[in-house]
C-alpha cells in the first residue's frame, strides 16, 4: 500500500511517516503496558550488548 501511495504521489511521504510514527507509539505503549519483569530485564540486557558493539567502532558514541 505504502509503495503504491509513494509512487503515485511522491509528496505523500512525509503524511506515511507521520502514521509510522503514531502507530508505533501506540505499540511501544502496548508493549511496555504488558512488559514483564524478565521482559524488562531481557531489554536492558539487549541495549547493554549493543552498546558494547558501539563501542568497537570508533567516531560512534552510545
């Protein structure tokens, strides 16, 4: 649907990510809604790993 949007009418982009970004947070509110415990520990766990794997290159700060 987005790509038929987008190519018929180019100026459209910037109205999908602005439903992007609504729908997402409406899933972040859902999400962090229903989160349990372990799913919070699960979470900061994941960033953790990440920002570690930042940290092997160099110029990008976490």
């Amino acid at each position: 649907m987005a790509r038929m949007l987008l190519s018929s009418e180019p100026e459209q982009l910037e109205h999908l990510k602005q439903a992007r970004r609504m729908f997402e947070c409406g899933l972040v509110r859902v999400a962090a809604e229903n989160a349990t415990a372990q799913d919070v520990r699960d979470l900061r766990e994941l960033v953790g790993e990440q920002r570690s794997a930042l940290r092997r290159f160099p110029g990008i700060r976490s």
